[in-house]
C-alpha cells in the first residue's frame, strides 16, 4: 500500500495519472487526508480542466433565484395543496430544482446528521479507512469519487455511500458515528420523497399514486458528501458539472455556500436556507 508521504511527493515532471491516482487511492485516506497531511499545492490529478462551454458568470442576480417552496397546510387546505402542487410542477419543469421549507423533518434530525457526517469524517484515518472500498455492490461504501479511475479530473470530496432500502440494511453495517442518525433521517426522507411524487404525480394531471406504483419510491440511498478545506480552490471543485439519474434527489446543506446549477446557460447559487432542503428533479423523472 502506497503512503500518503510517497503520494505527496512524486515526480510531478513525469506525470502518469493512473499511477497517481491508484497511489492516492491505496491511502485510503481520501482528500481529508491529503489535508490532515498539510498540503498547499494540490495533487494535479484534482485539477480541474475547461469543459470547452462558454457559460455566463455566476449570478447574483435578484431576478434569478432557485424556486422556495412551502409545505405548509397542503393536508389541510385544497386550495393550498392545488397552489403548491403548481409551484412544484413549475419548478420541475422550468428550472430542475427547488428549496423546500416546512417539509416536516425536525430541524434535530437535519442537524443530526450533517454532525454525523462530519464526525465520521473527521475520525483517525484507522477508523474510516475499514469502511473503504471500490466494491460499489457493498450496501455501505466509503472513498473518495466513486469514478475516481473514469473521471477526467479528480472532485475534493470524500463520500460516505449506504443503500438504505428497499432491502433492509443492519445498522451495525454503519460507522458508529452514523448508527442511529442514518436509519432515522432515512424515515423522514423516504416519508417526503413520497410525497413529493405524489404532488409531482398531480402536476402531471395523474392519480397521485401513479408515479409510486411505478416503483418511484422503492429505492433509497445516502450519498453523505464531505468537502474538506481546500489550499487552491480555484483549481478545483467538490463535485463536477453532472445531473443525478435518479428520479429525485433530496439535498441537505450545510451553511457553507457553494452549491450551483445551471439554468439558460447561466450558473446560479442556491444559498442555504436554515432548516431548508433541495429537491432535484433527477434524469430518470426527467
């Protein structure tokens, strides 16, 4: 197993990229360790090249602002569940994503989890590194990019991946960190995911079933992303240009800025809201 040292030192003047990266991957230590090591330079496998687009600057602007949604009263008000399920429609078609508020998830529980997914993360390396592994058929994953050996360049993320259902997963699979947090915040999402196809199902003008009757709701998995400081984050990014094939994805941030999609050829920031989620319309509901 190649040393997180040998990785930090290589001969950047005979570049051999899949040398690179299997040294950087036999660390098992991701990008977390490549910070706990004091980097300054980052390796040139994380270097991020132009995709060749021409895309208008990142918009502040007042008039582009991702779509927030509000839950509130949709069980109990026909007339606010019919404005709500137009909201919704309308922001999955035209834009792809919103913010939702009051989706019913205690705040306890939102921050329950980012704490655990940060304390995972931040454990000796020993302990995270028994979770590592490239075997995406495991139910629980841990590494760094899960296309570490496809990808064009490297994202500065690590990941923690666990397949909460539709099979039934042990929670003593999970790190101790995540134990109790995973298969409780994976209710409220599975409950909300629900839901939310259902409004989606009535936006299209069908029974509020039809899209759950499909199977739309059988699977569900956690992609916990953990983004560490970066020493030139100008010359790279957490998570590349990409769309989710999945039918929706349900997204907790943090309160650290930088999260962005693209909406008529223009990046747009999607700041944190406290409490809030992103809802993303995946490839497959596409």
């Amino acid at each position: 197993m190649a040393s997180e040292e040998e990785f930090l030192t290589m001969n950047t003047s005979d570049y051999d990229r899949q040398k690179e990266l299997k040294l950087f991957d036999e660390t098992k230590a991701g990008v977390k360790g490549l910070v706990d090591k004091g980097v300054t330079k980052i390796p040139r496998i994380f270097i991020t090249p132009s995709d060749g687009l021409v895309t208008k600057p990142v918009s502040d602007n007042v008039h582009i602002k991702t779509p927030v949604i509000d839950l509130t009263g949709i069980d109990i008000d026909v007339k606010r569940q019919n404005l709500v399920v137009k909201e919704i429609r309308d922001a999955s078609e035209t834009w792809g994503f919103f913010q939702l508020l009051n989706h019913g998830i205690p705040l306890s529980v939102l921050n329950e989890m980012i704490e655990a997914v940060r304390g995972f993360n931040e454990q000796p390396n020993e302990v995270k590194a028994q979770y590592y592994t490239r075997e995406m058929n495991k139910k629980v994953v841990f590494n760094s990019n899960f296309d570490l050996y496809e990808a064009p360049a490297t994202n500065w993320r690590d990941t923690l991946f666990a397949i909460m259902a539709p099979d039934y997963l042990d929670p003593e699979e999970l790190p101790a960190t995540c134990r109790k947090i995973f298969p409780e915040y994976s209710k409220h999402v599975i409950a909300l995911g629900t839901r939310l196809l259902e409004l989606i199902s009535e936006g299209l003008g069908l029974n509020p079933d039809h899209l759950k009757d499909m199977d739309c709701t059988e699977g569900f998995s956690i992609a916990a992303n953990y983004y560490p400081a970066c020493p030139e984050p100008e010359l790279t990014l957490g998570a590349a240009k990409h769309s989710d094939y999945d039918f929706i994805t349900i997204l907790l941030q943090d309160q650290i800025s930088g999260l962005q999609f693209l909406h008529e050829n223009q990046w747009v920031n999607i700041p944190p809201i406290h409490g809030s989620l992103v809802v993303n319309i995946g490839d497959f509901l596409q």
